[in-house]
C-alpha cells in the first residue's frame, strides 16, 4: 500500500501513449484533431540519435511541428514514430559533457532561480524533476534546503551524485518511487521533452502538500525570436515535442490543478566563444566566421546576456488535488473540477475523466504505481 500522498499516482491512472497514425494526430491538451501543419519537417525520415536528446542538442534541427487550432497548443511528431520507449532509452544513453563547458555560468544562472523561489518560500522539502547533473539540487542543497532528484541520463545521475553529493535517482517520474509529499516542485527545461506532459504535472501535483509549488521553464513559441525566425527559429529541435504559449502553458497548468501566482521570460548569460563553438556553429555558416573574427579579436571570453522572450518561466501553487479514475485517458469521456465544498467549479468538457479536492482522506485507493 502506497502512502497518502502518493495514492493517486497508480500506472493505470496515466493516460496510454499517444502513437500518432497519419491523419490521426490529436492535441495533448484538448483532445482536438482539429491541427494543422505549422512546419515542416526539415529532417526527413532520419530517426532519432543520442545527441538529438543532449541539453546541448543541434539547434534548428525538427520534425513536423503541428498547431491545434482548438486551444492553440504547438507539437511536434516525428515520421519515424517516435515512441516513449525509444525517447527514453535515448536519454537514458545521453552523456552530454559539452553542457559541463559552462558550469560556472549554469551555476550562477540556478543560483538566481532559487532565489526567485525563496520570494514564496524560504525552505523545505524539495524535489528536481529533470535534474541533469543536478547543478541546481547542489546550489538549494547549500542554502539549506532537504533536495531530491530524478533524471533519466544514468551518465548525468551517476556526475550528480559522486560530483556534487546530491541524492539523484536514474529513473522518470513516471516509473520512479519518491518519499514525498514535497513543499517546492522545479522543472527547469522539462516540460517540453516530455510526451505526455499534463499526465506528468498531475504526477507532480500528487507529489505536493497541499499549498505547494510548482517552478518550471519552458521553451516559449509566442517570443519575439519565435515570431521573427518562424521555421529557423533555433529551439524548434527534435527533442522538443512540446512549445508552449503563455497561454497554453497557463491552461495546462490549470488543468493539472494548479493555480499560476507568477510567469516571465527568462535571459541567460554565455561566453561568446561557448555561444558560437557549441551552440551555433551547427545552426548557420556565418557562425564559423564569427568564429574566426572573435579568435582573432580575442573577445571569445566575453559574456553575453540575451533575453528574446525564448525561455518562459512559471510559479504556480497546488490548488486542487487531482484524483484519476483508472484506466482514465485525456482524450475521452468527459472532465470535472470541484471546489472543497463539493460544487462543481466548470462545466464537462471533452478532454479527460478525473476529479479535484483538497481532502486527501477523498483520494482513491490502489495497490502500487
């Protein structure tokens, strides 16, 4: 028998996967097969590599990326199919050490979000979802806070743990066992490599106290960049499966029980010679001459702050608990919420089976996940 806090999270209460068929591809979000191509595929029928699922993966590189013309929300599918089983092996195979070229940078960055995080909570129990080397864990760690961590590359667990001392589990959220409940949940960069990311944050919701909080980054498709570059736009790669709006991400969110207090766009600081080397000499050919210029004007270890609206950033708080039926699937039957009285918050919509409270005594019961 699982704990309390952990009774909602059974295997059948996830959704099944979404093996998308020709013609048949459905929105996550709201259930519409209403969806248009936005871009096309500019990788062809290539499957997918182990550098296609690095944190430093080749930019500009996608499969057809779609739109749902019902909620708005941006997909991607790839022709070769593209399992979870196959995605999953792939991160965990990935050791990516060129993300360890900028350490110094990352750290000081996650030093900045952790004190984002302590304007609404200053300690506690605090669980990394996507840890990587778990850079982050080590910074919260030393201010204090009680850190778990899971994350699927076996390479980046293994650096986490004998480098950095932190507590890392080489496992998914959906397969991992966890000693919640938990004050602060973070996702940073998560959210959109996952194939069934509304599934996940009801996993994450499960995981909190009832007043906690959710931080996450994500890639943001309605920024400036995005807008300007269309299909060249650098973050449109392969193990994005997933590009939210504001909009989209809110309503996901909401649908996973939670309340948004907070959501911005996030800058980040490199070294020139780190932007162009490893990011972007594989985007463009003008880069392997400004590669060159910079050599020769010696400007490589320059920093360079940008914010083009690319990365979004949300805090969001558990407002109600979500309680699946099993066996439920997001893309049938219908949906309700509840206030803690009992009465009905929205009316039935077409996008899932699963009902909200706060008492955690109403959750159901059930034998493992």
């Amino acid at each position: 028998m699982l704990p309390k806090h952990l009774e909602c999270l059974s295997k059948e209460s996830l959704s099944k996967d979404m093996e998308v068929k020709r013609g048949k591809v459905a929105c996550h979000l709201c259930g519409s097969k209403d969806v248009k191509i936005l871009y096309k595929s500019n990788v062809g029928k290539k499957r997918f590599r182990k550098e296609d699922f690095f944190c430093t993966n080749p930019l500009g590189e996608h499969d057809t990326i779609f739109s749902c013309k019902s909620c708005g929300l941006v997909f991607s599918r790839s022709e070769t199919g593209g399992k979870e089983s196959e995605i999953i092996k792939l991160y965990r195979e990935a050791k990516d050490k060129t993300y360890l070229k900028e350490l110094g940078q990352r750290e000081r960055a996650f030093g900045k979000s952790l004190e984002w995080i302590q304007h609404y909570k200053r300690k506690g129990k605090l669980l990394e979802v996507g840890a990587g080397i778990g850079l982050f864990s080590k910074v919260a760690k030393e201010e204090g806070w009680e850190v778990e961590g899971i994350e699927p590359s076996r390479w980046a667990a293994d650096y986490g743990r004998k480098n950095f001392g932190v507590e890392i589990q080489p496992k998914t959220l959906a397969e991992v066992r966890l000693s919640g409940p938990y004050d602060v949940v973070v996702m940073w960069d998560v959210l959109e490599h996952l194939v069934r990311p509304l599934d996940s944050l009801m996993k994450v919701n499960c995981l909190l106290r009832d007043d906690g909080l959710l931080f996450l980054s994500t890639v943001n498709i309605a920024g400036f960049a995005a807008k300007v570059l269309g299909s060249r736009w650098p973050w449109l790669t392969r193990s994005h499966l997933f590009y939210f709006t504001p909009k989209t991400l809110t309503e996901m969110l909401e649908k996973a029980g939670f309340r948004v207090l907070e959501m911005k766009t996030q800058g980040r600081t490199f070294s020139i010679d780190y932007l162009l080397k490893e990011r972007l000499s594989s985007y463009h050919p003008i880069f392997h001459g400004l590669e060159r210029v910079v050599g020769l004007l010696r400007l490589g270890d320059l920093r360079v702050r940008m914010n083009f609206g690319d990365i979004l950033m949300a805090a969001a708080t558990k407002e109600k608990q979500v309680v699946a039926e099993p066996g439920f699937n997001f893309l049938k039957g219908s949906f309700r919420s509840y206030r803690p009285d009992g009465s009905i918050i929205s009316p039935a919509e077409p996008v899932g089976r699963a009902t909200w409270a706060r008492n955690a005594d109403s959750w159901p019961q059930s034998t493992g996940y």
